[in-house]
C-alpha cells in the first residue's frame, strides 16, 4: 500500500487570471500525526532503537488509529507497539494490552509492569489471557485489534487460532480492523517455518482470518524486503544484525457492517 496526502484544489470564478498560490518554505517539515508520536521526546531510547526495522509511524497510519478509539494487541510482550497504540489514542482513547502467562513468565513480566508504570500508558488496560481466548466479555466494540509479527508465535504455543480469530471477531464493532504482521515463509510452506525460523506462510494467514468472517481489505509495502531469502531465524535472539530486515507481510482485515 501507498499512503497519499490529499491536496485541496481551490478554483476561483469569474476572474480573468489565477493568482500564484506561494508555496511553503522548502526547509518547512510537516510531520504526520503518526510521525509526531515517533518523534515525542519521552520515547525510551530502547524503543528508538527498534524503530528503523519496525516503521511505527506507517504502523499506526495503517492501522489507522486515531484519537478516542478502543485498540487492542494480542501478545503486547514488554510494550513497544502498545505504547505507540497508547499515544495515538490519547486521554480518551483506551488500550487492551494481552499478553499469555507463557510470555510473562519467561521474559515480558518486568519490561511490561515497568512500561504500565509509565504516565504515557495509563490508558492501558493490562489483559493476562490466553490467545485462545484474548479478551474478557466486557471487552467489546473495539475499533482495531493488532498483531504484529506474533501470529507465528500462536502456532509453538499450540493456539486454537480459529478459536483466537472468532473472539477478535466478536471483540470488534462492525467497521471495527484486524492488522496482522509477522515475518514471511516461502510460498505453500504453511505452518512448518513458525517455530525453527519463526516465519509463517502469508497465504495460511489469510485463510485463516477470513475463515472467521472477515473480510480482507488492504495489504502493506512497507515492511517488505525483496532480498531475504526467508531460510533464516527472524526471531530477535537469533537475526543479530538483520533483525527487522525479514521479509513481512502487512494485511488488514475488517469485520463486516
């Protein structure tokens, strides 16, 4: 996907000429929204230091989230994709942040309580279940559940994942986006990559989701890395260097009206 800035065409009647609009200093920045919350100061360095390989600004702008929505991650871990979630709803917005006792215990439980603590996140929810079953009842009418590089994840942990879908489906209002990312296997390889080298078929994905009644609605080109050759470990332990360099794909999902 490509994200176009609309441009307004002003047209003026009955005059005999046009006059010159003057265009905007060329040292002039326009920052996005999006790129705004990047940029806020109090990011943790640590945070920063992810950003190249995750593109959060075009994260957020694809998932389109917006100030006052009700979002949610399956499988938060320590916080980095919820905070930024946390940032672009604001004050009136709330965050559900899921994370399974797997993740908690072996390595999110005191990045995530330390995150939770901090101002900025004080519109989250902290949500400790089981991806079979991500949400509690009272969690409804959400506008966008997000998973970002994780949905692999779901297949070592022995996940019902048709189960995980139908409770995201029925999380969502009507209108109401499942943002998938995760790191690509090769094409028909289906489930068999997701725990050596933690990549999952983007096919198996699609299929998977729409099983559960979505409907597909847009795919991503930002994450996309022609040049990987999809037989290494993606996993954050193991790339070294080329982490945040795999090949992911970006799908969004809608839940019909």
């Amino acid at each position: 996907m490509r994200f176009f800035l609309a441009a307004a065409c002003l047209s003026l009647v009955g005059c005999s000429h046009t006059p010159a609009i003057p265009s905007a200093p060329a040292s002039e920045d326009v920052v996005s929204p999006a790129g705004a919350i990047v940029a806020a100061a109090d990011r943790p360095e640590s945070d920063r230091a992810l950003d190249p390989g995750r593109h959060p600004a075009a994260l957020l702008e694809f998932v389109g989230v917006r100030p006052g929505m009700k979002v949610a991650e399956l499988m938060a871990g320590g916080g980095y994709t919820t905070e930024l979630l946390a940032r672009a709803v604001g004050p009136r917005g709330v965050v559900y942040g899921e994370n399974p006792r797997f993740v908690l215990e072996r390595f999110a439980e005191k990045p995530w309580s330390e995150r939770l603590a901090r101002p900025v996140n004080q519109n989250v929810v902290r949500v400790d279940r089981e991806l079979d079953d991500p949400f509690p009842p009272e969690v409804t009418d959400l506008d966008a559940v997000v998973s970002n590089i994780i949905y692999h994840d779901t297949v070592w942990f022995g996940t019902d994942r048709a189960k995980m879908n139908a409770a995201v489906f029925r999380a969502l209002k009507p209108g109401g986006v499942y943002v998938i990312l995760d790191s690509s296997a090769k094409p028909g390889t289906g489930v068999s990559d997701a725990k050596t080298l933690h990549r999952i078929d983007e096919q198996t994905v699609r299929d998977e989701v729409l099983a559960a009644g979505f409907q597909f609605l847009q795919d991503s080109d930002v994450w996309r890395n022609p040049q990987d050759t999809r037989d290494w470990d993606s996993s954050p332990g193991a790339a070294g260097a080329r982490r945040g360099t795999s090949d992911r794909f970006a799908l969004k999902f809608i839940k019909p009206q």
